[in-house]
C-alpha cells in the first residue's frame, strides 16, 4: 500500500505503510515564559531526537497540548515540524477535532502541510451518542476526505471512549483507514485486532508501559510518550524484542515503567516537559487548564528518573 | 448582588441574581439543509418560546451544539439569541473550552454581544490531571476577566468529570461565580453544596428528570432540554411544587420522565430536533459526528411524546 | 395485598403493605470484645428505638454486617430482633445469599422466625451475567418459595450492580415481589418506576441523603442508617414533608447530609457504630475485613455530629 | 522458599514455589442433573487433563462455581480432587470468604485436605471500605494462620476491586504471600510488581487472552479458564515462549483469543461448560442465579470453537 499527498502543494511524498514501525515520540510543543510556541526551542530538541533511530514523530497528539492550541498555533506547528523531521521519517499529525467538518478541513492542512499520516481521536463530546455507526461514519468521511492515511488514536483517558475490538474492525474497512495509535493498554484488544485485520494494519502501543507486551502480540511498534527523553531506552526495548531477546526485553521494560508512569498517568504533560527540563531538554510550562509541577514534584521525579537509570546522557545519544 | 456588562458595548444591562430562577430551555442551535445555521429557525422558535413565562435562556450548551460550531459561527448563534430574547429575561452563554485562554476570550465576546451570565463546563481532555486545584485556577482566571457572572456546568456524561461537593464549593469561593447548572442528576450533591454556600449560590437542575427532587433540596430552577418542547409542563412541575401542591408536581414529574429520557440520555441532541419536528417547532438535522434519528425511531419517538401528553399545542402555549 | 407466613410456625401473622411507609433503621448487629453476637446489647438498642415512632426495623442488611455472620449467627440475630421488636412495626430480613438456593433457605428460615418481609440484594459475584433474564429467574424463584413478601434491595456500593428501570420493572411483575430499598441514589429511577408501577409497589429511599428528594417523587419512606442515631430528625424530614412543610424538610434534610455522609459512604459501619459510641448507643466493633476508626477519626466524627446538632438526646426520644 | 502442610494430617508435602510455573486450569465443578456435585463427572474430566503437562489445578475458584456451594460442598470439591491431582502437580484451593474469620477457617480445611497453596479474593462486599490498610490486614490475618501459602486472587470482574500495584506490593510484605493470580489483565501492572518484588513473587496471568504478553513482561504461567478445553494450546504458547519462537506464540495466542473470550468475558462458566460439553469432556449445567447458554448460543459457540481449531481431540491429549 501506497499513500501521497496533494502532489499540487509542492510534489508528492509517497510512503510505504510497511515501514511505519519502530518508535515515535508524540512531541510535546514548547512555550516560552509568555506561553506563545517557542519555535527555537523545538529545533534544539529536534536537533536531539534526530541523532537517534527514531521512526518519525506524532505532532499534536496529547502531549503536544494540540487540544489547547488555536487553530493557527496548530498549523504553526505542523509547518515548524515539517522543517525539523526528516523526509526519510514519519510525520504523523493529530487532527481529531470535536466535529467532523473541522476534522476533515485540520486534515487537510496537515496533510498540504506535509504530514504523512493523521492521527484521529473518536470525538467525545456526546460520547452517549458515539454509537458504532457514528463513529463509523465520522471516520469515513474524514478518510474520504484525506490525501493522507488516517491512523485511529484510541485515548481512553482523555475521551472517555475505549473503542471496542468490534467497532475498531468496522471502523478499519474504510481503505483509508490503516492503523492505530492504543494508549488504552488492552492487550487482548490487541491481538484480537491483529487476529482479525492481518499484520498490514499497522498497531502502534499508545505508551511505553506496555511496549514490549503489545510488541508480543503483534505490535509493530509504539508512540511513545518516553520515548521523547528516552529515546535509546525505547529503542532498546524495541531491538531485544524484534532480536529474540526476551529476557532483556524484560528486563528494561520493568525497569522503564516507573519513569514512564511518571511521565504519563501521574503527571502528564506537565511531567514530560519537567522532566525534560530536569534532562536538558527543552521542556518549559504548560498550558492552562494544566498545571506545572510543584518544586517537590520536581524532585520526587528527579528521584524517579535516576531509579531508572536516566540522565543527560539520553539528549545526546548512545 | 449586582453584575453588569461591559457599557463601552452599548449600555449597561444589570441584572439581579435573586432572578435567577425558574425553567430555562437550553436551546438547540438549528441548521438548514446544507448544514449551516439556520438563523430564521431560531427566530420562529423563539417566538414560541417567548409566549411562555420562561425565565430566559442557555445558548451554546451541550443541546446547543456548541462544540460543533466555528468560532464565528458561536458568535453569530449568540447575537441572534440576543436579538430575540427579551431583555427582561435572562440570556447566559455556554463559553466552557478546552483551553483557559479561549474560555476567557469568549466569555468576554459573549459579554460584549450580551449575555447576562456565562456557562462554563469544566476542562476535560486532560481529566486525569483536572485536580481540584487547577479547576480552581481555572474557573478563577475565567471569573476574574469576565464582565458577567459565572456559572458552573457540571455535564460529567460529555466532560467524564463528575465535579465533587468538595470541588464545587472551592471554586465557588470566586466572587464571580455565583451558581450551577448540575446536570449530574446527584440530590446529595445538590442538597450538600446549598447547605455549604447557602441558597444566595444558585443550583438549577440540568435535567427534567430530577427538577422536583432538586426544588425540594432547595434548588432554585431548572436548564431543562424538555423545556424546548414542553415549556408548560416544565412550568408546571415548577408552580406546582412553589405553591405546595406536592402531589401535584409529583404526578407530573413522574409523567415527564419517559419524554425527558428520550431527548436527553436516550438520543440527546438529536432526539430533541426530532421531537421540535414532530411537535411542530423547528427542529432540523444535527451536525455530524452527530446522527439524525432513523424513521423507526422517530416513529418509537412519536409514541412516547404522545404517551406523555405532548402534541403541537405545547408550541402555541396555555 | 396481604401476606401471612407459615400459619404452622406458630400462627399466622398477616401485614397490609400500605402500612409499610415511614422509616425503618438498618440495624447494626452489636459484637462483644471477642467479636461474638452480643444478643444484650441489642436488646438494649432496641430499647431505645422502641421509643421512637419507627414503622420497623432491617435485620441482617449491609449495616448489619450480615455477610460476615456464619449462618447459625444469621438466625440468632433474627430471632434475637423478633423478641425486641413489637409486634405492630416491620421486622425485614436482609436474606439475599450468593445463591439461589442459599436465598430460598434462609429467606423460608426468616418467615419462619416471623419476619414479615425479606430484603433481597442481587447475587452479584457473577455480576457480567446476570443478565435481566438472570435476575428474573431468581427473584422469582426465591418470590414462589417465600412465605413472606420480597423487597428487592439495589445496593449497587456493595454489589456493583445498578439494577435499571426496566429490569426492576421486570422483576416486579412476580406478585410477590412487593417493593424496593433502592440506595443507589437515582431519583429518576425511583420516579420512573413509580410511574410504571403505581403507589402499590413500594419504593423506599436507601439513604438519609436523599429522603426528602425521594418523598418528593413518591418514595413512601426510608430504611436508613441515619435512623439508628438520628431517629428523632429522620421522622420529622418524613412528618414534614407529609404535612406539606416543604421549606422545613428541606433545611433539616440539608443539615442531616453531612452526618448522613459520615456513616455511610464515608466511614460505613465502623463510622456508625463509632457514632452510636458516641451518642451513647451501644456500637462497638466492626468484624474482619472491616477496620473500626482510628481515634483521628472518631474526634473528627464527633464534630461532625455536634454540627449536625446530634446529641446523646437522640437516644431518649424526644 | 519451602512451605509444607500440617504434617499431622497424614504426612508432610513440601513444595518449592519454583516450581509454581505453567498452566494450570481453574476447575468447572461438575453437577448432575439435580445439580450436586457430580463426583464422577469429575473424575472423569481430571483423567483426560492428567495426560497433558498442566502444572496443577485450582479448584473453588470463581470457574469452580465456589461461592455457589455450601461449606460442606466445598469440601467435598477439594477431597475429590485432591484423590484425583496428581502428587506431582499443584493443588490450589480458592478459599477467598466474605470475613477474615471465615477465609481463615476454610483455608486451615484447604491445608489440612492436601492443597499445596491457596488462592484468596480480596473480600468486596464493602469495597468502599477495602482501603490498603484493611486488605493488608486481611491478607496478613489468613497469611497468619495458613499452613500453605498464600496467591492474591486479583479479580476486578467479580469483585469490583482492581487491586492496585502499591496495594499488592503492601500486601506480599507479608512472608506467606508469595504470588498472584491476576486476572484483570492491566500488563503495565504485572511488569511493576514483578519490578518491585523481582522474580520469587509468582505471577500468574488470570486469563488466556494476556497469556504471552504477560509472560513477556515475566509472569512465570497461566490461571487459564480456557486450559480446561484447550490445554495443549495452552501448552504451546507457554512453550512458544520459553524457547524463543515469537512469532508462533503470537500467532496461537492471536487464534486463542476468540475463544478464550466466549468461555470468560461473553459466556463465562456458562461458555466453559458448554464448550466442555462439545468437545466431549463433562460440562453439565450451571447452578442458580447462573443461568445455561441457550441453544443458539450453543451453535455460535460451536462455530466459535471451530474456528479456533478446537475439536474433540483435544481431550485426548496430543
């Protein structure tokens, strides 16, 4: 299978969905002191994530704060990450807004833009009425509608929607419609997609918590939250899976859950970016409603972070 | 307690919380066939309305569709409202985002076209980080830039989050808010925050399926979806509890509790347009990821509006 | 409707079900030091409960740590309630077992002690089966084997069951299952089934919290922990109401909820014993896996108490 | 670590914990047609199952039926099978009561009958109540006074406690706790126990459908509902594992999970023992509120069974 975007914006960028695998962090977007997109400090770290083997980059997913972007914040960003991500990696853009008609036009933009894919929330607003064949609905049309393939981004936390293995399976007949960011961590959900749609769809784990599992049952790789400061450690994981290596495998991925709760379930976006800044990352502050770090939540993770073994070193690669 | 709004904007309208009481309809925002707002719709249905002693109006809540509408279209919803709204009844905008600055810069938009008072649901995407402490700020920082009153939307079937007792009477230590549309359906809840914070914080219910029960806690009224298109017997439910005739309002509330779960938790936003059109009012298409109702629902619909009594009539009032 | 028990037993002992209305306490079973049924201190509750206008008394529901009792225990507290209670209130069994067949028997061994109604919860371990179907079958098999009248109990705290309207509608349609003891809180449900059912089928509130909001949509009373310490304000929520002094049920309803709270959801059986303690019942300890309060918790228990205006008075009647 | 049993009770079995790895089905209990035990179905069953490598059995456990049979059921149940398991193997009784006393008492007849461990439900009637402290104290009293060692039995479905990772960690503190039978399937979970209590705490995968990911992250075997029908399949995926062949494991664990789901989260034991009645091992009905798969829903089993590959062969032996 083969995907291009809108030749007419600049030339076509084709892209084999066989190599959408491996690791991709789900970048955070930084602010400056006065809260605006600090598009420098996204460079720095872009020049940090593109010394390692990552697959590519999810750009405004949950950590990159999208929901709380304005409209042109948000294309401002996809244009900046487009500069810094390498052709030769995947850029995947979340486009999931709350109707369909806005879902369809952010697409679009992502997709002129350059993104090579879409990442696309169920919309959760009257979640009571999310049925099966709205959902279906929803995500053909916004697959008709693309020039890009649509990635399903099942985030549970966040929508209060755990789509079910029945509905992602109906909601995949749509040709478009080519694989699946699952931060729900239902490993049997999982499998019994693989089971149902074959290796071609592509599932990536939504979190480093449960890597290596989902890799176990036919995962092809994860966006990883982690993988934003730990981008070697994700690798490993990955690598001793796919070499035979199960003990190691084992071994660090039990060594990474705790960091990566820290990040993730605890405290969220305001974690990732506290612990990039404890890191030498560009980290920064969050957006309102969020809310930063404490200065003994700081040291609680900084604690965190040396149990699990990370330090600077993890910016400039191994 | 006084507010007024911003005089620069074409005079001051003040308005005393004490009057903030009774049944309002939170209206729906009708569409024309090609999916836009339908600004005519409006108006024949507010001519309706304005025949029954309502005591004004929600614009751009959850039956209102607000999250599916354009930043200009919610402006443009809004000013129509104005127009037909009589001044003498309360007019209060949905203006809740998913980010604190949009909430802020639409609040104020509202208060400038002239709304009496804001509706502000609870952040929710990042819910498992919404703590007590940054809902606090939130609700802080919107009632402290805002020109109107706040009032609080507790919707925990759209946000997930159900806002505790404990939760509610800390932001209500804001000056600026002043009360709550509760749509949780929690008595206890409801019955815990008047005894805190006194009956001068305004509870209105936000369902007709538990108005009566409210009132007798001590709420002071109702945002009722079912007053869209049963605005008399909502009233009724109201008078008849205010002047002591329980078994009167008991009868009735009983009555109502089929219709109002039909266009409320069994088909929402669209049940409501579809019980507009069979009633005679103007109802017309949701917008997607939303879906209209089937004609075997519609017709399951009809049947229900009839058991409870409901006809065309209700449009014309009595 | 009038039900007797097993004439055999020691002669039939007949109860019009209109008369069950009015609030009943869901009693503790009081235990010695060495955690033994300590028969004299029930006597000597009973003693003071006795002066109260109560309409009847729950035995062996989940204040009365019934499942923790061996069977042979069940059937001392049961005989032991029937001795101390007058013959002109309620004697209800808690009787709902894992099983079927446990159900029938102890509900037949109930009867035959002389209690005049059994309470039912839903068997829930196998809760993901049972299906509205599964709970027909076994209400109605434990409704055809009793002597006496069936109260289902919806406790969905304990159970993890929320039993729906429709299913408890179903379920009603056994002639011998009378009514409900529903502390699951949703006042909607209690006014839908009233409505479907009629006045006969008697719907009682579960909880002080939400008595008078129950009363108001047709609830006929109580079984409330509340009503084991607060005897006295429980009936004048429930005198008020019935004489139509609305405004009067509502302030002492919302003065009750934080007390209400206190030994219920908050601290469950251990909070109310430790009340009892302190309010000069007698309470004493809770059974294994049950924790009794720490003494921080039993001086914040007494604030509570003096601020809902509690006092060893209640014991005396007033 | 070396436990033995009370060596009065007919001579010592000591059992290195090491060995507590690999699959091991959790028992239907056999009924007849006037639903008692029926020991012989038993039998019969446990003759087919003895010529496959299955580490051990659990007996009583939520498959058992356990908390559907009478104190003396239940030991009948355990005497049957302890003549039927092999010395070899593993006997595990699922002993988990409401109270503390009574999970103690039946656990002390566990022993004393032959079972070379037992597995414990956290008591969840007052779930509200369970706090870490209480179950810590639960586990503590049974660990305490058992002869044998100690399994959680984690079963969020049946209980409505999903025991938390501190909570398990709080409650293996104690030295006759040495492992879990998780079945609510959260993979992050086992991987953060397994990290804070390293490899001599026993993890074992509740259900079939997390078998391989759960082993991924170093659960040392299976709990398996499905290893009464399956247990060469079962078998194999363990095997898969152990020797390093991926993608074989994946690809069987993959085809398990359809039917794994339609004898657990669908069908329950119901499904199992409708699923063990076609393939020709002894199911029979289940008891009261449990209810029997209807005949359509046999014939979809029987497809679902077939699909998977299942057939009478795997009774056999293979």
């Amino acid at each position: 299978m083969v995907y291009g975007w809108d030749a007419d914006q600049g030339g076509a960028v084709t892209r084999d969905l066989e190599d959408l695998k491996g690791i991709l962090p789900p970048i955070p977007t930084p602010f400056d002191r006065r809260g605006s997109f600090a598009r420098d400090r996204l460079r720095d770290n872009f020049r940090a994530w593109n010394r390692h083997a990552l697959a590519g980059f999810v750009v405004l997913g949950s950590n990159g704060e999208g929901v709380l972007l304005s409209p042109d914040e948000r294309l401002d960003v996809l244009r900046a990450a487009r500069e810094d991500i390498p052709d030769a990696r995947w850029m995947i853009a979340g486009t999931g807004c709350p109707s369909t008609r806005e879902t369809v036009e952010l697409t679009r933009h992502a997709a002129r833009i350059g993104a090579n894919a879409a990442l696309v929330l169920p919309p959760s607003y009257y979640r009571g009425r999310m049925t099966r064949e709205a959902l279906v609905r929803h995500y053909a049309a916004v697959g008709d509608a693309a020039e890009i393939p649509i990635l399903i981004y099942n985030m549970p936390a966040c929508t209060g929607i755990d789509l079910d293995a029945g509905t992602l399976v109906a909601i995949a007949a749509h040709p478009n419609v080519v694989g699946i960011k699952d931060s729900g961590g239902d490993v049997v959900k999982m499998g019994a997609i693989i089971g149902a749609l074959g290796p071609g769809f592509r599932v990536l784990a939504g979190s480093a918590g449960f890597l290596l599992p989902a890799l176990a049952v036919g995962a092809v790789g994860g966006v990883l939250a982690l993988a934003n400061i730990a981008p070697a450690q994700c690798l490993s994981i990955y690598d001793h899976f796919v070499s035979g290596r199960a003990a190691e495998a084992a071994e660090l991925q039990r060594r990474m859950i705790p960091v990566n709760t820290a990040v993730t379930h605890r405290w969220g976006v305001a974690g990732l970016k506290a612990a990039m800044d404890l890191l030498g990352w560009q980290g920064g502050p969050v957006r309102a409603p969020l809310v930063d770090l404490t200065r003994p939540e700081v040291e609680e993770l900084a604690v965190i972070l040396q149990d699990g073994g990370l330090g600077e070193g993890e910016k400039g690669g191994r």
